[in-house]
C-alpha cells in the first residue's frame, strides 16, 4: 500500500509574521526538511494542505487548498483525504524543524498496528494531534463536524475511537512559533 502525507501549511502565522515553512533551516526551508524526512521514512506522495498555493509552488510538491474555508487544521485533513482518497493519510504541520524519519516510521507503524481511525503523538508535556495517520473511514464524521463550524482537532480526535503513541523525547515535536523559537531551536540542535 503506497503512504500518503500531507504537511499542512494553511496557518496564518500571525505570531510568526510570515510563512513559517518557508523559513530555511540549514539549506532548506521547514517544508523542504519535512519532505526529506518523509521520503527517508519511505514516503513518497507527499502533498501541501494551504490556501495560498503561488507562495508553495516552488516547492514541487502537489497543493490541496481547503473546501471548507476558515475551517483550521481540520479543513487540510479533510480535503487531503478527499483529493488523496488514500486509506490512511499521515499529518504533519509544517512547523517542525527536529522531526526525523525515525519519529515518523514510529508513528506510522503503529497506526499499522492499530484499528484505531486516528493514531496522534503523546509526549510528557501535551498531544500533539496534528502529528497524526488519520483513516478514510473519518471522512463522513470530519465533514459533518466541519459543516457544523466545528474546527478543534485535538477535541475531534478525541471523540473519535483514537490511540496515542507516547514520546518521552519532546525535542522532534516542538513547534516553531516565531522566528525566536526557530533561533533557540537551532542553537540548540546541529542542523
């Protein structure tokens, strides 16, 4: 069965003040990182959630804009499944600069291993919902929830049959919020 993933760019990046993934890290950009990690974890389809596609384009990866518009992280997951109509979709945001392909095959094994429509990450200090394999089986429920203005992933993937996969490492899953985080994050981390 061919993997399919999908790394959500949609955020406005208030707090950033611009495109986070298109922020470089090394000689790449936060995208371009997360894709080399996908594909080192067998991945090849890999597809971009925004709704801003001109700014992404460069990029080469395939571009899914949302049908449900101002519908957050959600909307990505949802046309993703719709325009992929692969059984399982792995979620990634676009904002994760210490994600390895080791996390990943982690995380995607154990969706293998588990019947559970939605496998999110765990670690000591919170869930992390949108690092997830999400199953086609969730498409009815997602587009209901959606059309209902309904748009907290943590709080859909609750109240569906679920499974989270623990970390104790919370290094690979911390996000970049502002260009400060990026700086901490590579004083901190060899890039």
């Amino acid at each position: 069965m061919t993997e399919t993933a999908v790394i959500l760019t949609g955020g406005k990046s208030l707090r950033y003040g611009r495109p986070k993934g298109l922020e470089k890290v090394g000689d790449r950009t936060l995208i371009g990182k997360l894709a080399q990690e996908l594909r080192a974890a067998g991945i090849d389809d890999i597809y971009l959630s925004t709704d801003d596609s001109e700014q992404y384009e460069f990029l080469g990866l395939p571009i899914i804009t949302d049908r449900f518009k101002d519908g957050g992280p959600l909307a990505g997951i949802h046309s993703a499944l719709l325009e992929t109509e692969t059984e399982k979709l792995i979620v990634l945001p676009c904002d994760l600069p210490g994600l390895t392909s080791v996390q990943i095959r982690i995380l995607m094994d154990a969706a293998n291993e588990n019947p559970a429509p939605v496998v999110f990450v765990k670690t000591p200090s919170q869930e992390h919902p949108l690092c997830s394999v999400i199953r086609c089986d969730l498409l009815e429920k997602l587009t209901e929830t959606l059309s209902d203005g309904k748009n907290a992933a943590l709080r859909f993937f609750k109240d569906v049959d679920h499974k989270t996969v623990y970390f104790e490492d919370e290094t690979p899953f911390m996000n970049v919020n502002t260009p400060e985080d990026l700086k901490v994050w590579e004083a901190d981390n060899v890039v």
